[in-house]
C-alpha cells in the first residue's frame, strides 16, 4: 500500500515538473514576442504546439492576436530654410522650390535648416521694397536716408524727433536684418500690420510708418528718400534705402541636389511691368487770351514747364471743353461772348501734353456747332486717343473709354451735371447726368473687372470747399464702385474726400486757362497723379502748379505747395 502510494507520488511530481518546464519554455524563449503578435508558434516549437496539454489554471489561453499598424501618410515635403529674423510670408511664397518640396518651413536655428535666407550685397538673389509712408494730409514731401537710419537707432531728428517710426510685426523682422535690432523706444510694431497699422497712423497724426509696397493704398501718402519713390516709373530699386537685399544660400545637402532654381532677375514684391501711371487733369480751354498768348509765344507755350510731368505718365487725361473748328476767327483776349472754338492747329498743345483720354463733358462742347464736333472727334480718332463723356449721339457719349495697361483694366466714364451741351439720339454733345445711368454703368463696369474712373463738368464754385449737390453726386459715383472720382468743372482746386476704397478730388482747378487775374486761388491748380498696380489702385500724388501768365502753368515751389495743401486739408475737415 505505502509502495502504491510512493509511486503515485512520484508520477505526479514528474508530470508537474513536465508541466512547468513546458510553461516556462513558452515564456521565455526567443521569438515568444511574435507568437503573441502574429498567434503562431516559431517553428522552433512546434513540439509542443502539438503536444499542448489541456489548459489549467496554470497555463492561460493564448491572448488574441493584435493586427499590425496602419502607416500614416507622410505630408507635403517642405523646404526647411532659417532666417535670422522673422519675414513676411508673401515674400516666402515667391521663392522658387528645388524640384521634389511643396512649400517651406522655418527652422528654429540654423542646425536644422537646409538652406538659409541672409542679408545680400550687390547682387541679391531677393529685392524686397518697402516705403516711407504718412496719413494722406501730412505736408512733408520726403526725408533723407540717413534720417530714417538714425531715428532707427534713436538718434532722431526733425519730423521723427519724438515720435516712433510705426511697423508692422513682419517688417519689423525685416528691417532687423537690414539695419540691426532698433533703439529702445525708437520703433513702434503694430501687429499685425496693413489695416491695423493705417488706422493708428491716421489717429495719432504727425506719424510716419515703413510698410511693404504692397501695402500701400490711397490713404497713405508714400514719400519720398533721397528723392526716390517706389510709386514713381523711374525708381531704381537698387538705389533705394528701404530696398532689403536678400541672398539665398542652399546648405550641402540641397548643393548636391542641384542647388536652388534661381530667377534671372531678382524676386519682388515691385515689379515695373505691373505698374500704370495716370496724368488726371483740370479745365483745359484753348480761348481767349489763352489762345492769344499761344499765338504770340508759341502754340505748346503753355506746356513748357510742367509737359514732362503729362508726357511721363502712361496715360494722360485732359478735359478738353471747346471745339476745334476749320473756320475758328482769330482769338480775342478780352471776348465777352462765351462761345468758344479753338484753332486747328492747336491740337498740337494737346500732342505736346501727352494725350490719350479726351473727357467731353465740357459746357461748350456744342458751341460751334455739329460740323465742328463732328470733325473735333475725327481729329482725335486719327491720332488714337480715346474719348469718353460725349461723342456724336447720346448712346457713345454714355459709353465708357477702356484702357488697359500693364494688366491694369481702366474704365473712364462721366457726365455733365448742368445739362449743357447735351447729345441726344442724333445729336453729337456731352452726355447729361440725368437720371441714374451714371451709377449704373459703374456698378456694371466694376462687375466685369475694370477699374472705373468718373468724372464730374459739374457746377463751378470758387471755394476750396466742395458744396453740397458736389459731394451728393461725386460719393453716388464712389458709393457705385468708382475708384476714383473727379471734378473737371473747378477753376480753382477743392477739397478730397475718401469714402471706402474710392479717392474722390471734387476739383482740380485750370490746366490750360485764362483765369489768371481773377484770383490767387484760379492761379493754383493740380495734376494728380495716380497709381496702379497688379489690377489695383494704390493711390495718387498730388502735383500743384501755379500760372505765371494766362497760358502757362509751372511747378509750385515749395512755400506755394504747402500753403495750397494747407488750404485744401482745411476744407476736406484734416
């Protein structure tokens, strides 16, 4: 009995040994973590994935098998580039990618960056251009370099002593690499710029900001620094003190992989060929002892000292209110009468200034006649200039003068508000305002893209002050889409208004007219100046003249500009 019992003993000590052993196998042994993976047994253990005993509570069920991961989609390939200061994204955005990235990202220190964008000499690979720039009604015309530098460095003077220049956030980090970090209080950032920026200027007048070129809208009066502007079609970027000059430098990795694909000329937010210059001007009639002076001095007499200024613009506007006519008397400097024609030959004034756009608008448009208007529209015809405002019925006086220049689409568009001269189905004249067609066809002109310029024969009124019937007609045509509207009738300058996006100048005074001894105010006058730029209006520079004699009008000098400026802000309420 006790040998019985021994021998039991003994087998079931061997099988628990067994069972153990067959355990502590599975356990430990290599590849046990891909069975747990995969639910199969390595080959190296079969045996006993055969053999498997019964389970107990000594040995669990095989866990349930786990299904291998899903990989994730790798994202774009972006370039990974360093740059000591924070830039612009725009100016990012324009950078050429070595073949196989998508876009780039800014590393945090040059370690881990694959190519480096760094402050360049004369040969940049990058031309990125900012501007000096001041709430529209300040006088200052331009500042030095070297003022700018040293209000940077808190050493300021003149019109920045005890100011702040204003940034934004990205051409504060853009003007760091140019210049080095500004002096403690030197520099104001109004993040993040562009709206932000314009608003807090306007409210905390005299205030001078540095915005990139393509910020700049009708607002901001750009200035000029050492005589260069970036609205100008003589600017010459390399010249420029608010030009930063970039280099991109690839890293040995992109090197060996072909390196950067370079432009031929230097990337920018600026280039030329987007640019359109426009020469706006006031009333131009060829009469009287206008007429009597070109006969003694010279028919482009008048255009002596400020053609250049017409002649440069891309486009040049005149408001040419008389009739040429073939049998025109002799001009009489003291005519009471006021029916006007001007000679043939004087159409040589209107070369000499440049022309491209003839606004008809005018009140004597009819004064000699149809014959006479008739053959006034074929001499413009043969020569390419366009003309809006009036024409040979009432259908083409309504019909918009297209332009279209360096991608910028101009639409030129007007109408006589007194009712003269007006054209009818048969008739040629000036096309009236009357009724709401003028508003219309703005809308429908801003609706297909163009840019639409309005203008205004409307009732004369010697104030610098527009009067009320002006503003209620001149912001309809704003409100209607104009990007610009101005008022061809004025014999003196008036005010500007801004009313959303639209620059409105309610008269511009005599171009080419005999009001000399009236008073100081009909001897001044504006061409302004507009710009454009990408399919967008940037704004306008004022250019003020003033008549020496009854023809010809010159450059203001600068005690002239200012106190005309002054008086003008004062009635636009600045």
């Amino acid at each position: 009995m006790s040998l019985e019992r021994g021998a039991w003993q003994q087998m079931m000590l061997l099988a628990g040994l067994l069972a153990l052993l067959a355990s502590a196998c599975r356990v430990s042994a290599p590849g046990g973590e891909l069975q747990r993976q995969s639910g199969q047994a390595p080959p190296a253990f079969q045996f006993f994935a055969r053999q498997a005993p019964t389970p107990t509570p000594f040995q669990p069920s095989p866990p349930t098998p786990t299904p291998a991961p899903t990989a994730t989609p790798a994202g774009p390939r972006l370039l990974r580039v360093w740059s000591p200061t924070e830039l612009p994204a725009d100016l990012l955005a324009v950078i050429n990618l070595p073949p196989g990235y998508e876009g780039i990202s800014v590393a945090p220190d040059p370690n881990q960056a694959e190519a480096s964008i760094e402050l360049a000499g004369s040969d940049p690979d990058i031309r990125w251009i900012y501007a000096l720039a001041a709430p529209f009604p300040t006088l200052v015309q331009g500042v030095s370099a070297q003022e700018i530098h040293q209000a940077w460095i808190g050493q300021a003077q003149g019109i920045f002593a005890g100011r702040p220049l204003l940034v934004g956030q990205d051409t504060l980090g853009a003007l760091t690499i140019l210049w080095g970090p500004p002096a403690e209080g030197a520099v104001q950032s109004i993040a993040p710029g562009g709206a932000e920026l314009l608003a807090y200027a306007w409210e905390h007048r005299p205030s001078y900001a540095i915005i990139p070129f393509s910020e700049i809208e009708p607002r901001w009066k750009v200035l000029e620094v050492d005589g260069q502007s970036p609205l100008r079609k003589n600017f010459d970027p390399a010249a420029y003190a608010l030009t930063l000059p970039l280099s991109l430098q690839p890293g040995p990795a992109l090197t060996m992989h072909g390196g950067w694909p370079f432009s031929e000329q230097p990337l920018t937010n600026r280039q030329p060929e987007r640019l359109t210059t426009l020469a706006m001007t006031g009333v131009t009639a060829l009469v009287r002892a206008t007429a009597y002076t070109m006969e003694q001095r010279g028919i482009t007499y008048p255009a002596k000292d400020i053609g250049e200024w017409l002649r440069e613009a891309d486009i040049t506007h005149i408001s040419n209110e008389v009739p040429f006519a073939q049998n025109c008397p002799y001009p009489n400097p003291s005519q009471e009468g006021l029916r006007f024609c001007s000679d043939t030959r004087y159409i040589q004034l209107l070369e000499e200034s440049g022309a491209d756009v003839i606004e008809l608008t005018g009140d004597h448009f009819q004064d000699w006649g149809t014959d006479a208007m008739l053959y006034t529209l074929e001499l413009y015809q043969e020569r390419g200039w366009k003309y809006y405002g009036g024409g040979a019925d009432l259908q083409e006086g309504k019909q918009a003068a297209i332009i279209e220049h360096h991608g910028n689409r101009l639409a030129f568009i007007g109408c006589n508000g007194k009712g003269l001269a007006p054209a009818g189905p048969n008739r040629p004249g000036a096309a009236p305002c009357s009724g709401d067609w003028l508003p219309g066809a703005i809308q429908a002109l801003a609706a297909q893209g163009y840019l639409p310029i309005a203008t205004f024969q409307h009732y004369e009124y010697y104030t610098y002050r527009a009067q009320p019937n002006q503003e209620r007609d001149f912001r309809a045509a704003a409100q209607a889409g104009a990007v610009i509207v101005s008022g061809s009738q004025a014999h003196q300058p008036q005010s500007i208004e801004f009313l959303g996006p639209s620059f409105i100048h309610y008269g511009l005074g005599n171009l080419y007219f005999d009001q000399y001894d009236i008073s100081l105010a009909t001897r001044q006058g504006f061409i302004d100046r507009h710009i454009f730029y990408g399919g967008r209006y940037l704004g306008v520079e004022l250019l003020p003249i003033m008549f020496v004699d009854y023809a010809r009008p010159r450059p203001m000098n600068e005690s002239e500009r200012q106190d005309l400026l002054r008086a003008v802000f004062n009635a636009s309420g600045w």
